[in-house]
C-alpha cells in the first residue's frame, strides 16, 4: 500500500474542528495522484496519450473523523483492473494504527478526446502493485432514489468547482450534497454514483429524500437527469 503523512489543518475542518467530509475525499484523491505520479503513471503519462482516469463510484466507510491537528496516515492502492475499469481503495488511519476511515473505488479510463472508454494498456497497469482488497462490508454501486423526495436550491457551476479536467472535481459534488443534509446529520457512510459530467455554468438541481437513518440526493440538470446520485448514512451512536 502506498502511504503519506499529513496532519489535520484548520482549513480542513468544519464548526466542530473536525476533519470536513469534503477534505476526507480531497486526501484520497491525493494519495491516487501521489502514488501514480511516482510511479510514472501521472499526468506526463496520461496526457499525451490523451487519456484520463474518471471515478464512477465511491463508497466511504467513516469511524471516526479526526481533529485539528491530528497526525494521520493516509494509504492507498489498487486491487482490480478488469477493462477501461480500475477500482482502489483508500484508508486514513491514526499514527499508532487506528482506521479512521476506508473507501472503495471504481475509475474508468477515458479517450479525452472523446470521452469514451478505452482498455487500460498493459503497460500502465505493469507500473501498479495489484493488492488484496480491504476488509470492509462492500456495497453496489448503483443507487436507487425514491422520488417522494423536495428539490432545494439551485447551484450554479462556478470555476472554484472545477478541476484540471476542466469539469466539476468528484469532492466538490459531495460538498454540494452536504449541504442539502438535514441540521445535525452526522455521516457515518457514503456512497456517491457519478452519472456525467458538470461544466461551467451548467445548473445543479439537489432532489433531496430523508428515509430512516439515510439521506439521499441526486443533484440533476435542468430536465431531471442526473449528474451525481450520494447516499449518507448517519454515524451509529
């Protein structure tokens, strides 16, 4: 697995000095990049062969959430590659071996210029150590949403919501998805299903359904198709 350190900054955190749901993602995502980039497989091998790594799913498994200036681990690595499909997964763990948090996750590999799937070369996963999966209670990655729920207020893409792909970064949606959360919901679990893309200016229509112990939102366009569908569990007490 590959690993990097990190401590707990101010501006990860959230009103309780806990590490942000968002920023938990963001550390994930670098580790990925961080790992591919040594091992030759970043963006100087992507870019000219005009291909991307786009996530199609997350599943996210919370402990706990770490505090400000908490020293953590954070540790990744692949443990599937069937395809244009590679899924990894990811943990945040305590200096002294404490799972804060684990993840699974399912990329596809797109033609940039298309954005169609294409077969991952041999020789870019060659560059990757294939590890056992973790140990963890996985789930689907579809998502079903009951349409009984309300639609909130309406978020416009801005350029902060953008990435280096030039659409909306996979964190940014879940932030999103938060904020359509009841007051005091505390996340337990996570799943998020990307459907498409979101650029700028594009407009994002929250349809938010609370059912039990889990929220649901589906953040869609304008005629009701979806861009991401986000499952929230509560934290168990």
């Amino acid at each position: 697995m590959y690993c990097f350190d990190s401590r707990i900054r101010y501006s990860e955190c959230d009103s309780d000095c806990k590490l942000r749901l968002e920023a938990l993602l963001n550390y994930f995502q670098d580790a990925s990049t961080f790992q591919s980039e040594e091992l030759g497989a970043g963006f100087e091998y992507l870019v000219p062969r005009n291909l991307v790594w786009v996530l199609a799913s997350w599943q996210i498994v919370i402990n706990r959430y770490p505090i400000l200036g908490e020293k953590v681990v954070i540790g990744t690595h692949p443990h599937d590659f069937k395809g244009f499909l590679g899924s990894r997964n990811f943990c945040m763990m305590t200096e002294g071996g404490e799972m804060l948090a684990q993840a699974n996750s399912l990329w596809t590999l797109l033609d940039f210029g298309n954005m169609k799937p294409v077969p991952a070369p041999k020789e870019l996963i060659d560059k990757y150590t294939v590890e056992a999966p973790l140990k963890m209670d996985y789930a689907g990655r579809k998502i079903r949403i009951d349409e009984s729920g309300e639609i909130q207020e309406a978020i416009m893409v801005r350029k902060q919501h953008l990435d280096s792909n030039h659409h909306v970064n996979n964190a940014q949606y879940v932030s999103m998805a938060v904020d359509c959360l009841p007051e005091g919901f505390a996340i337990g679990g996570l799943r998020v299903e990307y459907k498409k893309q979101a650029h700028l200016n594009d407009v994002l229509r929250p349809f938010v359904v609370n059912a039990d112990d889990k929220v649901l939102v589906s953040l869609r366009d304008e005629e009701g198709a979806a861009y991401v569908n986000a499952e929230f569990t509560a934290m168990k007490r």
